[in-house]
C-alpha cells in the first residue's frame, strides 16, 4: 500500500502538524515528517478532523433507487467528508429482517465508498405491532446494533418497553422517532403563529416532547439505553437535559437544518423546506446550538433524506417530506456553531465522529487522529465560501433547502482506511 | 395592486378600496337590461377547481361572462387530475392553450401562491379559495356587503370600514374566510372579534389583528354586524365539541340572541348554511341576515377583481359620480 502525507493541516482546529498515512492506518503525526516515497496532500490552512460518522442516513436502496442509492448516497457522503453511515430501515422492503440489512451492509461494501452500517427496524414493517426479528438481525453479517423505525414512532408504550428491554441482551440501542401520532394526524408544519396564518395542519411541539418524556422514563425503569432522533424542540432539550442529569442513559441528535432554519421559510411555501420533524421557531433553534455546545445533544444527524424532483415540485400538501443533508452537513455546524463561537473543530470531531460511532458502536471511526489509528479522515478548507449548488451534488436527489444560500466550509479529501475517496473536492 | 390575488393581506388600504368603489360600479351592470360589459373581449379566463364548489365558481363564471371574457371550467373530477397530473402539469397545459388568468380553487392550503411564484405559468392568478388559507374575494364581498348596509352604497364610495365592529363566529381553526376576513378588515379599520370555543381557534392566533372570546353573549351588544361561520357537524366526532346541540346552545345564533344586537347590525353569513347548527331558520330568513344579498355582491366585487387585475386602469363604466372626484 502506498504511502499519503497530509502537510501542515490543522488537527481539530489546532496547530498546523504532519499526518502520515500507511496503508490503512495512521503511522506517524508530527511536525516536519519525512515525504519521502509518499504522496503528498499540502493542506496548509486547512481543518483535518476524522472521518464524519452520520447515524441517521436515508440510503432508499431497496425500493426508492429513483432518489438514491447505495452507491449515490455513499458518493455523497464521501463528498460531504463521511467515512460511515447507518442507513435507516425505511425501505421497501423494511429492513426488519436479516436478509434485508445483509443486503445493504454488501452493497456499502462492494461500492466502497463509505461504510454502510444498516439499521434494523424495530417492528415488522414499521408498524409498531410485533417486534422484528432484533436478535437475527444483530447476529447476522450486518452486525446491526442500532434499532429504529424511524419515519415513524414506536409510540406504543408496551411495545416500546419490549425493545428497550430485549436489546439489552446484545447491547442493543433503539433510536426513537418521537412523534405522538394522534397529536401529529394531518401535520403539515410547526404548530404556531406561522401555521396559523398559513392554515397548514400543525405538527405541536408536545408530539415530540410527550414522547419523549415517556422514554425517557421507560429507559429508566428498564435500565435501557435510548437514543432520541433529530430533536427538534427548545422543550425536548430540556426533558433530554433533566433526564441526563438523573443519571438516565439516553443520548439526543440534532440535523444540520434544525440548527439553522425556521418555519418562517414554510410563508413561501416551498416544499423544499417541509421535513418531519418541522422546521421549529427561532427560540428552539437557539436552544438546540446551545444542547449541542454543552453535551445534552450528544451528536449532529443528518436525516439525508432523498426525494425525486416531482414530489417537491408541487403544492405543499402533496411534498415528500425531508432534505438531502450529507453533502452540506459540516458546512452548517461550521456555519451555526464554530462561527458562532459555541464549539471548536475538537467538538464538532466529537459531536460528528466520535459520539455517533460510540452511539452506534462502530468499530474504527470515530477515534483520535494519532499514530497506530485507522487513517479515516476528513479534511475541511474551512476558509471557503461558497454558494450551495445542487447541481453538483453526488446524491441523485436535489432536494436542498440551501440552494444559493452561502455557507462556509468545503471538504476536500475523505480518507477511508487509507484510500482517498474525494480528492481536491472530487470523488475517487 | 399585485398582479395576482392570492391573500386578503396582499391589498393595501387603497387597494381594497378600490376594488370595492370599482364593485359598486359593476353593480349597476346588474340593474341594466343587458348586463354585459365588454372589458374582457377576447381575453381566456379558466376556471380551475380542484375542489368541489358550485357557489363561488358560478359566481366567477358570472362575473367572467358579464366582463365578455372567454371562459373555461376546469374541474378536477373526471379530469386527468384524478389520473395522477400534477397541479403544474394542469397549468401548463392550459397556459400553453392561451389562457390569460386562472381563478384557482384548491384543497390544500399554498396552491395558488405555488402557482403564482414557481415559475410554472405566466398568467395572474386569482385565489378562489385554498384549503384553510385565504379566500380573498369572498372578504371583499363580505366588506362590500358591510360597507353597502353600514355606510351606504353612495356615501360609502372611497371610504373604508373604520370602527365597525365586526364579529365571526364559529369554526375559525378551518375556515380560509375567518383568515381572509380578518386581514381585510383590519386593513379597511374594523375591529374584528372571534367567537368560538378554544378547540376550533388555532394556536398561534395571538398575532392576528384581532380579539378573541369565548363567550358570544358579551360580544353581540357590541358588535355591528356578526358573520356566521359554517361548523361541518363531522367536527364533533375529532372531539371540537361535544354535541351538535350543546354547540348551538353555545355558540348559535337565534332570534332571542339576534335581538341582543344593536338594531342597525346585520347577520352575515358566507354559506352555505347549516340551519339548525349555527345559524336557526328564523335568523337566516330574516331581513338582517344578508346572505342572499352576499351572494349577489360576490359577482360585482369578482368582476371588479379580474377588470383591476386583467383590464388596466381605464374607468370601467364612465360614470358622472366618478368623474366629479
């Protein structure tokens, strides 16, 4: 295996320094190391942080390949600075059976381009009735230890407590999609001063925030472990907040637009910006930067969730919901949280890498940038400014809130175990 | 003026009230042997209605063909809607039929304003009713109605709605005329009141520009004119009340409450009417309800909507009365 030397980056933010990558792995960080019989990538001025880890990932394959792929959404991970991501089982078919994640964990494989780490459905077919074969999924190729039915809440409450219980016995995490259904029938956008005028069907914070509360609660009782999906609301940071502070083991993400956008961009009426959960208000906003900064979010989740063109090209009621994310994620967390001061790159290391492969207990990303690691890296001109054009996406979907809005940030080079799979900004 | 007509809160002051001086001069189109204006000659107006509504179709029809436009309906039933078109394909094929203006119709809340603003069509659009939205027109009606029996239809030219006191009762959470209303209203200077039960007003209610009670027995002394708003009876099975019964004892409105009101005010309702719900026979066939009258300002203030927004600013009747001011 060649060699790769990456010159004078800045590791986590801080002072310029050496890496030399060996094959798959990190062999030496330093300064003035030597270049010699090594490829070298001059990275003077730019960010290198570990390869991105994204636990909540819509791949589509099987089922929807008209918005994405295996492949295509790895591409685009890879582009967007990813060395792994955990696909959501959301898929026709539900990934709530081994064959199923056996099927996307190979396709990750054989494409190469970022590690695909299936999620298992909790139910059968998302339905919330019947436990999906958890185990059989857990001990099969895919190894899978992540549980979700996401797109949907497991929101019976027995049922809930079941899986909590019964993934302890392989160590086990399900991810919660937290929405009261009967409290969300007919939402089409955050319930509040701007639903009210749009007359769009409201999506109330409560739905969340109720659910969460219960898992909270349930966590505990059982002695489980609870990961909570992209939390939304400035009163679900404080249930998840009060419920750490009581020793409960639950952990919290946060998506890129969350952080950035409100629900008085849905007064133009443009799909593009209708998600499950809603786009919330300013004051939530603030309150999710502040949760990341300070721990009580644990991580930054993209929800990459792909569309075809024609079902965001429509009246609202009608749209898809959700946004492609993977490909502009470290560009708004750079954006909202290192230019406003609440994290260094050392924490958006830990909220984008470390806590989610701890989350999801994936071996080999997510650890330090020292000598004798895996060499999954990310490397970030963090001095870039730019226009988001869809256009140039890897992923087959456009569905970008952000397109002509100017953000910070390009990743230029993704390393995974060694191999380059975005070089200068282009794929490998 | 804009060049579409997708919101209430889109006229300005001066906007609406020319919208309802140009009404009153469609009005007296009415009262002529041959009600027929040639303003819109050889110019293609579609209707295009993608929920069921007889009422406010024919009342655009009406107006289309008394301004001498070119008509097409459209309506979704039986059309390649139901075969899965997609609302911009539907545009576009009219557009490229030549069509100058498309009143839209629209079961979800944002499909005329997509219309409009996505670069599908050129043509103005005209909001005829979106979802729980906006149903512009059907406020300049109600306005025209107010300012015709409040101020009179000669003394009222070029004057607003200043001070009325306006009440709307009922199911405000799913009614695009209470928001429509609403807008308006305040834009002409009245000051409006909801009256319903909490369940059936929206959260987030305490930015408009408005009051809101619960209580319909404290408002109606004080108010001078009181609009009715339809209450669908499937709303009591999703829990908003409890009984059709319990409702009309609460928030309906009978001849004992309607002699609470101030011996000027006016009933109003936008129709159609559940009797019996909100509304008892005897209050909607009394002379103070004015929902027949309604229906027929519906056409003058839609011919005066589509003469602003498709015939320029020449006068539309030449009139001595307009020429004097």
């Amino acid at each position: 295996m060649s060699k790769i030397l990456i010159r004078g980056a800045k590791v986590l933010g801080g002072a310029p320094q050496d890496v030399l990558i060996d094959g798959e792995s990190i062999e030496a960080v330093g300064t003035d190391l030597s270049a010699e019989g090594a490829e070298v990538v001059e990275a003077a001025g730019k960010v290198l942080l570990p390869g991105l880890v994204d636990l909540h990932t819509h791949l589509r394959e099987p089922g929807r390949e008209d918005s994405e792929t295996v492949l295509t959404g790895t591409r685009a991970a890879a582009s967007g600075g990813y060395t792994a991501v955990f696909a959501m089982a959301n898929t026709f078919p539900v990934a709530d059976t081994a064959g199923v994640v056996e099927q996307v964990y190979r396709l990750g494989k054989e494409h190469g381009y970022c590690d695909v780490q299936p999620i298992g459905a909790v139910t059968v077919g998302l339905e919330g009735k019947k436990l999906a074969e958890l185990g059989a999924m857990h001990e099969s190729a895919a190894g899978v230890t992540v549980f979700s039915d996401d797109g949907k809440c497991v929101d019976d409450a027995v049922i809930m407590r079941r899986a909590l219980e019964y993934v302890k016995a392989f160590g086990g995490v399900v991810a919660q999609h937290a929405q009261e259904p009967r409290l969300t029938e007919g939402a089409q956008m955050n319930e509040g001063v701007v639903s009210a005028e749009l007359g769009l069907g409201g999506w109330p914070a409560v739905a969340e925030e109720s659910i969460i509360a219960r898992d909270v609660l349930l966590a505990e009782h059982v002695g489980s472990r609870v990961h909570i999906c992209h939390l939304s609301t400035a009163g679900s940071v404080e249930i998840v907040r009060w419920a750490k502070s009581r020793g409960i083991d639950v952990t919290a993400e946060v998506t890129p637009h969350h952080l950035l956008l409100t629900d008085e961009l849905v007064r133009s009426y443009n799909p593009v910006y209708k998600v499950n959960p809603p786009l919330r208000t300013e004051r939530d906003v603030l309150a999710l930067r502040e949760a990341l900064a300070d721990g009580t979010i644990d991580i930054v989740a993209t929800d990459h969730a792909p569309h075809p063109h024609e079902d965001k090209d429509c009246e609202w009621a009608a749209a898809a919901m959700g946004m492609v994310g993977l490909e502009t994620a470290l560009s708004v967390v750079q954006h909202t949280m290192v230019e406003t001061g609440l994290l260094d790159w050392a924490g958006v290391a830990d909220r984008m890498s470390a806590a989610p492969a701890r989350i999801g207990q994936l071996a080999g990303h997510g650890r330090p940038v020292s000598a004798g690691e895996p060499a999954n890296l990310t490397l970030v001109d963090s001095a870039y400014r730019g226009e988001v054009d869809p256009a140039g996406f890897a992923s087959r979907s456009r569905n970008t809130p952000y397109e002509g809005r100017e953000l910070p940030g390009r990743v230029t080079h993704t390393f995974l175990r060694g191999r380059a799979t975005l070089v200068d900004g282009n794929l490998a | 003026m804009k060049r579409h007509l997708i919101s209430a809160a889109d006229l300005t002051r001066d906007d609406a009230v020319l919208i309802l001086d140009t009404a009153e001069e469609m009005a007296r189109v009415a009262d002529r042997p041959i009600k027929k204006l040639p303003a819109l000659r050889g110019r293609t107006v579609c209707n295009l209605f993608f929920e069921d509504s007889t009422r406010t179709r024919i009342s655009f029809e009406a107006a289309e063909k008394r301004l001498s436009a070119d008509v097409i309906n459209f309506a979704a039933k039986g059309s390649s809607v139901s075969k899965g078109e997609s609302l911009k394909d539907t545009a576009q094929t009219l557009e490229a039929m030549g069509v100058d203006a498309v009143v839209i119709r629209h079961g979800a809340s944002g499909a005329p304003y997509r219309l409009a603003t996505s670069g599908w069509i050129d043509a103005p659009v005209i909001n005829a009713g979106d979802g729980t939205h906006q149903h512009p027109t059907q406020a300049l009606l109600d306005a025209f109605t107010m300012r015709r029996r409040l101020v009179g239809p000669d003394a009222g030219l070029g004057r607003d709605l200043d001070g009325k006191r306006i009440t709307l009762v009922g199911d405000v959470l799913h009614s695009r005329v209470a928001r429509s209303n609403v807008d308006l209203l305040h834009t002409l200077g009245a000051e409006v009141t909801l009256v319903a039960p909490p369940t059936l007003v929206p959260v987030g209610v305490e930015t408009w520009p408005c009051e809101v009670s619960y209580d319909l027995d404290s408002v109606l002394p004080k108010s001078d004119a009181v609009m009715m708003l339809r209450v669908q009876r499937e709303r009591m099975n999703a829990a908003f009340f409890p009984t059709e019964r319990e409702y009309s004892r609460r928030y309906g409105l009978d001849a004992d409450r309607m002699s609470r009101m101030p011996g000027h005010a006016i009933v109003m309702h936008p129709g159609p009417m559940v009797r019996g719900m909100e509304i008892t026979a005897e209050v909607a066939d009394s002379d103070r309800c004015t929902a027949v009258e309604q229906v027929a300002n519906g056409v003058s203030v839609r011919m005066a909507v589509l003469y602003l927004l498709l015939g320029g600013n020449e006068p539309a009747v030449t009139h001595p009365r307009t020429e004097e001011k």
